[in-house]
C-alpha cells in the first residue's frame, strides 16, 4: 500500500466506535472491487480503451477524494462529541475510487494479461486482491492501534483525529498538483 493510500485510510481507521482493522477490511474490499474492475476492462477490452486519458482523470478524482475524506475527518475531530456511525461505505468507496485510479495499479495486474489461461489469470488476480485485503486491514489495525494507545483522552483522540486528517489534505492537495 502506498504512503497516499495509507494516508486515505488513516482518518477512517481512527473512529473509537468500531473495530479499526474493519476500515482496513472494507478499504481492501473497495479497492480490490477496482482493481479488478480495471483488470477486466483490460482483458476484455485490450487494444481499445484510451488509458491515459481514463488513468488522468482517475488520479484527479483520488486527489479531490482524499480531500474530502481530510476534510470530513477534520470536521469530525471538531465536533464535541465522536460519531458513532460506521464507515463501511466512506471506506469501501474510497477503496474502490482509489483501485479504479492510476497506471500504478495496472502494473499489478498486468502479469494477469501474460496467463494464456483465464484460470490462471483469474487466480492470479484473487491472490493480489487477497493480499491488497490483508495489507490495508493489518495497516488500518495498526493505525486503531495508535489511536487507542495515544488517544486515551477526547483531546487525544480530536488530535489523532486531526492529525491524520491534516496529512490527508496535505497529500490530497500534492496529489492533485502533481497532475
């Protein structure tokens, strides 16, 4: 997982209310759903679709979707009181934008299309999604982790909260200049 995509993780694995290793899940789910996504329209379509204009506009979108999710972390860290409500579908669709965006994600799949078999590239294609599943749910543990640990206090938490907020905006923002 990339430092952006942790980054875009970060603020939703922070919620006290839930099991983190949950956003990491749903995260994996998403961008897994994208990815594949991705590698099917290239195995169907191969020779047809214009890539690089699809891969810019993608990248635009993670961009202003990490804002947003640094944006909405940091209005949550302002309120009073921590929201108890899930993140399931903030985390699963950020995943899902995030494996939808970019040629970095193509060059996974890429050795799917060299499988003479569908078989074969379809298994190939379960275990990179199983393991992009496993990473960004150990990393999203990891991050409740931290939260739990220097987040004893509401302050703390706000804090946490706010920090990963901030460095979503932050990367957001390079990310969009970038392209």
């Amino acid at each position: 997982m990339s430092p952006p995509e942790k980054s875009r993780v970060a603020p939703l694995a922070t919620d006290q209310q839930r099991t983190h290793w949950r956003a990491g899940l749903q995260w994996g789910l998403g961008h897994t759903t994208g990815v594949l996504t991705m590698a099917v329209l290239l195995l169907w379509l191969r020779d047809r679709l214009p890539l690089d204009v699809l891969s810019a506009y993608s990248e635009r979108a993670v961009g202003v979707a990490l804002i947003v999710v640094g944006a909405v972390g940091a209005w949550k860290a302002s309120r009073a009181r921590a929201s108890t409500h899930s993140h399931a579908g903030a985390s699963f669709a950020m995943g899902t934008i995030h494996g939808l965006a970019g040629s970095a994600h193509l060059f996974g799949v890429l050795p799917a299309l060299a499988f003479a078999g569908r078989g074969d590239a379809l298994g190939y294609l379960a275990g990179f999604g199983a393991g992009a599943i496993a990473g960004m749910s150990a990393f999203a543990a990891g991050i409740g982790a931290l939260s739990l640990r220097f987040g004893t206090t509401p302050q703390q938490s706000r804090g946490f909260l706010y920090a990963s907020s901030a460095a979503a905006l932050v990367i957001g923002g390079v990310w969009l200049v970038g392209q």
